[in-house]
C-alpha cells in the first residue's frame, strides 16, 4: 500500500480533467453534468482498483495499458470527429444534429446540395429531427458528449496499469532502504529466500512472489537486491539460505536445467537432509520431475490447475511460529 499515493494522485488528476473537460453548448446542464459525474466516478473505481490489484500479473498489466491506451485513442478521435460534423448553428447557438438524413429530407438534400448543416437546419425551423434521424442525432450527442471524457477514465487505466506494471517487473531489482549493520552468522534475519533462474518464466514468477509477500510484512531475500556487491554468489547464496527461515525454489523447466548445478550444490551443502525437508518449499510453476534434493517434498502448486490459493497457502506457511522461531 505504500504505492497507493500514486494512484490517488493519478485519480485525482483525471478527476479534474474530467470536471473541467470542454463541452459544447449545444448540451444541456444536466446531460454535461451527468457525464461529468460518470466518467470522475468510473475514474475513482478504476484507480482505486489499481492501488489494491497486488495479485495481478505485469504481462496482464502491460496488455491493459496498451489496450486501454488504444480505446481512449479510439474515443478521442470519434469525439472530435462528432464535435466537427454533428453540430449546427441556429439562432446563434449550437445544436446536436445527426449525420444520416431521414427518407423525406433525403430528396430536398439532393436538391440542395449547396447548402451547409446550419441552412438546413435553418429551413427546418430549428428541429433536427425533420433532417436527421432519430438514431444518427442519439449518435451524435453520445459522441460530443461521453465520448471525450470517456477517454479520460481510459488514459487513467492505462497509466496506473503501465505504473502497477513497472513497478512488478522491476521490483527485484527495487534498493531497500539502509539497514543496520550485517547480524552475526547464523542469526535469522528474513522468512524466505528466493531461488529462481533468471530466465523467463522464473524471473517474473520470483518478482510476482516478493512482491506478494513483502506486501504482506514478510521480509525476503533475493539475490538482485540482498547479495553484497563486493562478494562471491556463492557465499552470498549461502549466508542468506542460513539467515532465512526457509528457502523457495521457483520450480520452472528452466530451474532445473543441467547447466545449472552450483546452486543445487550450494543448497545441498548448507541444509542436511533434515534441515532440507524442514525448509525446502518447492513452488510449482509448471509440472516438471523435480531433482534429487528436492525428493519427497509436497511443495505448493502455483499451476493453474491448483484447487486452493497457493499464495495464501505460502503466506500461511511463513507466518506459522514466526516470532517463536526469531
């Protein structure tokens, strides 16, 4: 939640855009005002819902925010086109006309080819409907009208979701603030260590699972962000398995590549059997046949195919006798 001022900002920004967003004259009070109010509202909701979507994928994110980007576009340009053709002088004032002709104004049209909207609607004594139809004036005034200040809620969706996005796919490479200095060796200082591989899917898997927990007041280690810069990996891999109260295994078909044998060594080494099956939790991305060392362990399934939510699940794991065991 400490993001959340963004997105307030962000509302509250696109509020006043849409409160003060130009209208033509040719509206009513009450059909300006009653879109106005529509489209601060579903600004409101679509923000807030943004603030609080911890559980969202950055894929899914990227893709809203391109597409919201896309329909706002799309409105935009129908609302300058319709404040550019449905509207005609009478009188000295606007009105909301149509663009399709009714069947007996269809020949006086082709008669008078010369004449602009406003002399037609000056022979029709001020009615649009005697020119228009019915369909093509309800068109038309939904255009003028919701069509500029819908793209307003839809620009906001595709930022916030662009901003719950960015901060998803770059929150493990996010710096912590200053931390007093190192503990002793061997005292516990995080409820979980991540291991993952650095390809996709495991990277963004392992940004979606800090993410979660951290948003839960869970403190994880990730080699990105908590492995000193002046040290070996391995070391580093190490000291933060013996300084976390358990070890996740992002398990992908990547994780367990036959290239990649230095941090099954390491794991093995620093965690006996005992401790290993204690600590070890296999987070279940895809079903893969898991290694040797990761033998016998139930782990959580994070497959679409699970039954039960596997992040509270977790959740529930790290929590458990978490004060007992610091």
């Amino acid at each position: 939640m400490r993001h959340a001022w963004r997105f307030v900002a962000l509302g509250a920004a696109a509020c006043a855009v849409a409160a003060l967003w130009p209208l033509t004259a040719a509206l009513s009070t009450s059909d300006a005002l009653q879109a106005r109010l529509a489209a601060i509202a579903i600004t409101a909701v679509a923000c807030s819902i943004l603030a609080v979507s911890g559980a969202l994928r950055p894929a899914f994110l990227l893709t809203l925010s391109i597409a919201s980007a896309a329909a706002a576009a799309g409105c935009l340009w129908a609302h300058f086109d319709a404040t550019d053709g449905c509207l005609a002088d009478y009188d000295r004032r606007p009105m909301v006309i149509g663009r399709e002709y009714t069947p007996e104004a269809a020949g006086y049209v082709r008669g008078n080819p010369g004449l602009s909207p406003s002399d037609r609607l000056l022979d029709a004594g001020g009615d649009p409907a005697r020119i228009w139809t019915a369909a093509s004036i309800r068109s038309c005034r939904f255009w003028v009208s919701w069509g500029g200040l819908a793209s307003i809620p839809l620009f906001a969706v595709s930022v916030g979701a662009l901003m719950a996005s960015r901060r998803r796919w770059f929150s493990v490479a996010a710096p912590r603030k200053a931390v007093a200095p190192r503990p002793a060796a061997g005292t516990v200082v995080y409820d979980a260590f991540l291991s993952y591989r650095h390809a996709e899917p495991g990277k963004s898997h392992a940004a979606h699972i800090l993410e979660s927990l951290e948003a839960r007041g869970l403190r994880v280690a990730i080699d990105v962000r908590d492995f000193a810069p002046n040290e070996h990996f391995l070391s580093e891999m190490e000291r933060c398995i013996k300084e976390s109260r358990f070890v996740l295994c992002i398990i992908t078909s990547q994780y367990l590549g036959s290239d990649h044998t230095s941090e099954e060594a390491i794991i093995s080494k620093t965690l006996d059997m005992a401790e290993r099956r204690k600590r070890l939790v296999p987070l279940v991305f895809e079903r893969v046949e898991l290694p040797v060392w990761l033998h016998g362990l139930v782990g959580i399934d994070f497959t679409p195919a699970a039954t039960v939510d596997p992040l509270d699940r977790l959740v529930a794991l790290l929590a458990r006798d978490r004060t007992a065991a610091r």
